[in-house]
C-alpha cells in the first residue's frame, strides 16, 4: 500500500511512459518533470539516472544511455555526465558488446564505439559507410564501396567483396545455428556471395549459388534454381539434385521437398524419397524422426524418416509426445486413443484434445474438460469451463460444477483457491 501510494504521488507530478530493454526484461519507467528533466527509474521506483534539456533515449546497459536533444543524439553516463557529445544522427546500442554503441554521423559516415574505461574508437580513421552487428566480436561493414567481415576478438578484418547495397537487409538478420558446441552463422551477400563462420574464427565461402538453406552442422547447402534444388558441399561442388520448386533440411540428412502441389521427404545420401502427400509437416518425438503426412482431404498419418507410414493417412489428429518414452494421442471420429510406441493403450474415451504439457493432455468432452495423464490415463481434474494453463511451471486453473474455481499444481498434485474473481471468468 505504502508503494502504491508512492506511484500516485510520482503520477501526479511526471509525465510517465515505460520501455523494456533488449538485454533486460524487467520494465523500465520513464518521467519528465517540469523543469524538463528527463529521469529513468527501475520497477521499484529507484532513480538510476537523469539529464536537463534531455529526453532519455534506451535503458539498456547499466553504464550509459543514448539521450536526444532535438535531433540530435548523444549519450551519457550514469551520473548524468555527457561522455558522446550531442552531435549525430542516430546511435544505436549494440545488442551483444555491452557499452558499445554504432553511432551514426551527419556525412554519414559510422563509427564503432567502445564505452568501456572511456571514450575509444575503433577503427577510428576509417568511418564505415554501414555496419551490421551479427554477433559478440562479429561485424559486417562497408568501407569505400568494399565490404568487410570485421572480428574484433582476433582483431583482423576479412574482405568480402563489392558492397551491394541491396545486400544489407539480408545480412540485418543472419541465420545463426548452434551445433557440438560451436555456433555457425550464415551470411548471404547478395545475390550469390555466401559466407559461413564458425564460432572458433574458421570462415570460408561458396560463390555462384543463391543459398537458400543448410544443414544443422553446416556441411551442405541447398540452392533452389527455377524447379531443381541443388544440394552442394562445402566446396560448392553438387552432390545432388531434386525436382521441385523449394527444398529444406529437416536435419543433417534428411530434405523436405515441394513441388506445385505435393511435397515429399528424401534423403542426402540416397536416391529414394518417400510417397506424395498433399502436405509434410514438423516431427516429432525423438531424435526428429517422425512426420506428419495429409492426404487432399486432410485426414494425418504419422511417417517415419524411412518413409514407411507409422500410422495411416485416416486421422483427424494425430499428437506425438515424448516423456518417458513415445505416446502416440490419435484422435478419428472424436475418438481419443493414447498408445506407447510398443502400441500398449493407456487411454480411451471421446473428445478432442485442447493441448498438452508434459506427460498431461487436455481434453474437451463437450461440457467437460478433464485433465489426462498419457502414462496411465487418469483423469486428474474435471472443470465446467477451460482447462487454462497459468505457467509453463504446470499450474491450471479450472471450474468446478458448483461454480468454485480453483489452481491445480501439476508437479507439487495440490489444490489452490483462485486469486482472480472476474465474474466473466
């Protein structure tokens, strides 16, 4: 009570907005008083910092905040004092060097900018013409119509080539992928230049293809040209070619195809592919070794990465949960069956399933919604209204017959009364 009034007070003397900071998820509050000082405060309502004649641009380091006067930009420290002085066009906070910032000048030109222990420049006597942050000590950049990989934890720069300025909106938002420890990252320059990084500094490129996909470990790559794909290897030699119009890894081997009107799974080490479905799609399970398949009347079978048919195209859903083992949810005709993968059945009973976490579904029997476990098929809890999951930590709320509504903790098997009490719950 003693905060809340508090609030009211600083309501009553602030104009208030908040923000969420990339690099923190707690919210911050913004406040310009009338003597037009701008000051930030922390969800307790603690002062962190504030500037005269200044609006408080960002809150997300801890050390220093981009402010604006007029149009122009600058930034200060947490005393308040100016330490990038009010001069440029825009700057920007780096998303992964903390206290770094991209600062953009009125030439334009761009600078690199290091807050930590004092005001330094990197790279200070070549502005760049754009600079693009793609990781922790990884940036792309354009020097004088050329364009660079610039590593700052190794302190070298990499040329790669004739600055195309139509491609910096690709190399905005590299793919990253993660595989044995080590971090990849894709960088298309477009429109044929493609470039790949390893997290240990290793960079190499493949020239004269549109990359258009690569595997998990970034040993293969797809290039999809008019209705042929093309899968290439590192040297950007073609190992493979398939007939359709797009073509993905689904993991290191296996490659999801689709032409006009069906599509189909085949593999990068073999010449055999699976049926033609009207639809392929996600997996699920264990070790990504199950598909969804649709027929043109859109009834599911369950496939897997042999292309045999676990399952028959004859479903109206089908859901595939890993706990401890394999649970295979099929519903045909509102007709719920829970089987294990040795096709033991756990549960049956009519319905459509609403969901599901953990070893738990959610099923909706017309007026009722029972909470099921897969492993032995229990019915948990029974509500007269939506089984609705509060957390990912398993807490549901629901509704009993009377009218009594309450929180079943899944992991913990207790009952809580409901803190809300919205009559139009």
């Amino acid at each position: 009570m003693k905060r809340i009034s508090k609030l009211l007070i600083l309501f009553s003397w602030f104009n208030w907005y908040s923000t969420t900071g990339v690099s923190q998820s707690k919210c911050m509050n913004f406040a310009i008083d009338s003597n037009n000082v701008s000051q930030l405060y922390d969800p307790d309502g603690k002062l962190i910092v504030e500037a005269k004649d200044m609006l408080i641009q960002n809150c997300y380091g801890d050390e220093y905040f981009v402010v604006r006067q007029a149009n122009n930009y600058g930034i200060i420290d947490k005393t308040g004092k100016i330490v990038v002085p009010l001069i440029y066009l825009r700057i920007e906070e780096c998303r992964y060097n903390k206290n770094n910032f991209i600062i953009h000048d009125v030439i334009p030109k761009v600078y690199l900018v290091d807050l930590n222990g004092g005001v330094t420049y990197r790279f200070k006597d070549e502005p760049f013409e754009m600079l693009n942050e793609i990781d922790t000590n990884y940036f792309i950049c354009g020097i004088e119509k050329e364009c660079f990989f610039i590593d700052l934890k190794r302190n070298r720069r990499i040329p790669l080539g004739a600055l195309d300025y139509l491609a910096r909106f690709e190399l905005l938002h590299p793919n990253v992928e993660r595989f044995k420890g080590l971090t990849f990252y894709f960088l298309r320059l477009h429109p044929i230049k493609n470039f790949i990084l390893d997290s240990n500094g290793q960079f190499f490129h493949i020239n004269g293809y549109r990359i258009t996909n690569v595997n998990q470990s970034f040993t293969h790559f797809i290039s999809t040209v008019g209705d042929t794909a093309y899968v290439l290897n590192k040297k950007g030699e073609i190992i493979k070619k398939i007939n359709c119009i797009d073509a993905m890894f689904y993991s290191d081997t296996l490659i999801h195809c689709r032409t006009e009107k069906k599509e189909f799974l085949t593999s990068l080490n073999s010449q055999k592919k699976s049926k033609l479905y009207k639809d392929v799609s996600g997996f699920g399970g264990n070790n990504d070794s199950l598909y969804y398949c649709y027929n043109n009347y859109y009834k599911v079978g369950l496939m897997d990465n042999n292309y045999n048919l676990r399952y028959p195209l004859k479903y109206h859903s089908i859901e595939v949960i890993a706990y401890d083992s394999i649970y295979y949810v099929t519903c045909l005709k509102f007709k719920i069956t829970i089987r294990t993968i040795s096709g033991r059945i756990t549960y049956t009973g009519e319905g459509s399933v609403d969901g599901y976490i953990e070893n738990y579904i959610f099923v909706h029997t017309g007026e009722l919604y029972q909470l099921v476990n897969i492993c032995n098929g229990k019915v948990l809890l029974e509500s007269y209204n939506d089984l609705e999951l509060i957390d990912r930590c398993g807490k549901v709320r629901y509704k009993t017959k009377e009218g009594v509504r309450g929180v079943y903790d899944i992991k913990t098997k207790k009952f809580y009364p409901d803190i809300f009490t919205l009559d139009d719950y």
